[in-house]
C-alpha cells in the first residue's frame, strides 16, 4: 500500500466565495478563489475554519469537487446535517463576496493523478460521489483515456448530485460509463426496484476484476463495507480498492 | 488575524472544554480507513514481536487470550476531527506483550493484516498507555472497527491506534508508517494538534 507522499505547507489561506450553486434541496457547491493556492490533486480534501465574533472556531474537513487547475479556484459541494454546526451556515448563511479560511489540499491516498492509464471504477454512496466527481472531471480536462464507470448509490432521484453533468460527459465520451441505483425511490422507468447495492448490480455495473481496474469507494460506513465485500466477492484484490468513510455526524464532504 | 465568519456563532457544550483543540464531540463511532475491512478467522489470527530479522514472540489467538486483560475507559481523538468520551474496551496491555522482551530499540513499526503500518516509539505505548483491545463497549470488537483485535493508544490520534493489528517488528530508528508517509505528522499528539508533518 505504498503511497506517494504529498508534503505541502498546510497553512491556513483566506478564501473568497465567487458562486454558490444548489446542487440538491439540501447540497450546495461552493466557488471559492484561494489565495496562494498550490493547486490539488483529485480525491483531495481541505479543512474549512469558521470563526465567530468572539473567537470561537469551528474546523470541517470537506472533499474537493472540481478538477484540478491554475487559476486557484476550487468547488467543494456540502451536504446539510440536520444537527450540523457548520453545514447549516455553508449551506444557508454564506453569500457570494464572503472570505473563509481554508487548508489544503490534505490527503495522499485516495487520490486519481492524471498518470494512471489503468481502468477506473468509482463507487459513489451518497454525496460519497464528492472526490470521484473530482477525478471524473479531473480525467476529462486531462484529456485522458482511462476508461471510468461511475456506479453511485443514492436515495431518490432528486438526491442526484452534478446530474446534468455526468450525463454530458458520458454522452459525449462513451468510456465514462454512470449507473445509478436508488436505494428508496427509483425512477418511473427504472427496471430495478429500489434497493441497496448488491451482487447483481456489482456484476452489471463494475469492470470486470479481469480488466485489472483500480476501485475508489467513497459513502457512509456501512455502505463502503457492502460495497468493498461485493467487490472483494467479485474478485477484485484488496490492494486494488481504495476507501474513503464518513459517520452519520463525521461532516466529512 | 482570524477571518470573522458573518453570522455565524457556533454551537458550544460544557464537554467541547475537555477536547483537543479542533476537535468536536461525536456520540457514534465513525470509521476510517484506507481500503476494504479485512475479516480475519480466530484460528488464522497471531500477534508477533520481531526485531526485523527474528521473531521474538509469538502467540495465537488462544494463547494471547490467556494473557492478563484489563478494562480501560478512554477519550479517544480521530484526526478527522471527532472525538468521542468515555469509550470503554478490554485488552492487553503492551507492557504484558513485552514484558520479558530484552531491547534496546527505542521504536516500532505496528503492522496489521490489510498491510496498514503506523509507527510509535516504545516510550509511546509503554507504562500503561497502549493496548492489544479486543472488546469494545463489553461485545467483540466488530471488523469494521479493527477486530479481532486492534492496537489503542488513547493518547494519540487514532490513526496510531492500528485495526487488525498483527504485530510489531522494533526498530533503531524512527521511520513513517502508512498515513505518516502521507503527510501526517510522525508522533501525531492531539493535544499539540500533531495532524501533518510539516507542523
């Protein structure tokens, strides 16, 4: 598991918010332009610190969404937490115009670099689809002709983050390749009743273990766990899967 | 010169005082890690002490059971930014597992199955501050969570508390294991908010 170390200065930088999107009733993406930012590969993420008046501070990790570039701009998209303390004023109270302080990127790991030529299949659980939309759009502004899948596990249809995006990007480019599944509400067509991910969809919806593809999985604990078993069960080696987890309160992404 | 967040204040408890700097309560147990949750059989399961190039100890799942246990009830610090209070877990103490083991390598390199590593210096684990935990909260400590058996070293973040820990190989010379590789700092102290290595 030997991995490339990414040693950067990881000062805190003011950020400045350029846009604000909705992403879902309850995700947005954020726009934000980094101050001496050192640029960030994809799957990444970086620590965001608010303070209030009288100095108190609160610190979340969220992944970053956008591909990397040079005009120092990043997107992270943030899901609201009923009980969150810092989603609810990202999501809600934060205007365009407004500076944050950020650090970054962090994480060596779970990490797409422009380089590898091997196929890639990412498992999305949730707004686990984050770092992988990252990679996604990381392979595509490369130029790069990785084959991608793209298997991502969502409630309901209106849950769907960057919908419109993904399905541009694999009409116009047939090797990335998105199957969704719905684990409570499907579509009116939908040929699958709604259910969590199982080995029939693994077998319908991943590279084959033969292709020798590397796998990032990213949701929820137990989502990651069923998820990376069927894998496994489907002949993928271990060394081959790379994970990233949230808790129901972790408030990472 | 910290930048004021407009409209925001923050949510504040009594407990929040007693955490690590940057760090926040959490009542469930999250999990990281890097890759899928091995699941390893009882009968497969040992726990070895090496110096590099001979095994000094070795004992199977019966054997290590056999050990002296005790109860410890800890804070432990994930340096993903929770914390939780209180957590309860049995294991055995690494002065048990290296009682009669005559070194004078001041380190070790924590291996686990799945291959993860995480460096400590003897001085960090000895004295009644590390144990081999194989019950969490009274029950067997679930795989997700690194049972059978994981390394706790409460006093550090808990990327040094190693699931599915397997052994340890001791060492001259300090040397980064998995996450301090990648960036994460080589002692990793919460309370000095050790995160990455360049601090």
């Amino acid at each position: 598991m030997a991995g490339t170390a990414v040693l950067r200065p990881v000062t805190w930088r003011s950020a400045r918010v350029v846009g604000l999107r909705d992403e879902t009733a309850t995700a947005r993406t954020i726009t934000l332009v980094v101050r001496d930012w050192p640029g960030h590969i994809a799957g990444q993420h970086v620590d965001v610190r608010l303070t209030a008046p009288d100095g108190y501070s609160a610190v979340r990790s969220y992944s970053i969404a956008s591909a990397p570039n040079s005009d120092g701009r990043i997107e992270i998209t943030v899901e609201r937490l009923p009980n969150g303390e810092v989603s609810p004023y990202l999501t809600k109270e934060l205007m365009v115009g407004d500076d944050l302080e950020l650090r970054g990127p962090i994480g060596g790991w779970f990490v797409w670099r422009r380089g590898q030529t091997e196929p890639i299949q990412l498992v999305a659980g949730g707004s686990g689809i984050v770092p992988l939309m990252a990679m996604i759009r990381s392979r595509a502004s490369a130029g790069s002709f990785a084959p991608f899948r793209l298997l991502y596990s969502v409630r309901e249809p209106g849950a769907v983050f960057y919908r419109d995006e993904l399905q541009a990007l694999s009409d116009q480019d047939h090797s990335v390749i998105v199957t969704y599944a719905y684990t409570r509400v499907t579509p009116k067509d939908s040929p699958r009743p709604p259910g969590r991910i199982d080995a029939m969809l693994i077998a319908a919806g991943t590279w084959p273990s033969d292709l020798g593809p590397t796998s990032y999985v990213c949701g929820p604990t137990s989502f990651v766990e069923n998820a990376t078993d069927l894998l496994i069960a489907a002949g993928h080696g271990r060394e081959n899967i790379r994970t990233e987890r949230f808790g129901a309160t972790g408030e990472r992404k | 010169m910290a930048i004021i967040s407009r409209g925001f204040a923050g949510r504040r408890s009594a407990a929040e005082a007693k955490l690590p700097p940057g760090q926040y309560l959490t009542t469930d147990f999250p999990v990281l890690s890097a890759g899928p949750t091995p699941h390893i059989s009882l009968d497969r399961w040992e726990f070895t002490i090496d110096d590099g190039s001979r095994v000094l100890k070795r004992w199977d799942w019966k054997s290590f059971r056999e050990l002296p246990s005790e109860t410890i009830t800890v804070d432990i610090h994930c340096v993903t930014r929770w914390s939780k209070l209180g957590t309860s877990w049995e294991g055995v103490s690494l002065d048990v597992l290296l009682a009669d083991v005559k070194t004078d390598s001041p380190y070790a390199m924590f291996r686990s199955y799945g291959d993860y590593t995480t460096n400590l210096p003897l001085k960090g684990v000895l004295n009644k501050q590390a144990w081999v935990a194989f019950k969490f909260d009274g029950a067997d400590l679930a795989p997700e969570h690194g049972g059978p058996a994981r390394l706790l070293v409460p006093h550090l973040y808990l990327w040094k508390s190693a699931k599915w820990v397997k052994g340890m190989t001791l060492m001259e010379h300090d040397k980064p294991g998995f996450w301090e590789g990648l960036g994460y700092h080589i002692y990793g102290d919460p309370w000095l908010e050790q995160r990455y290595s360049d601090q």
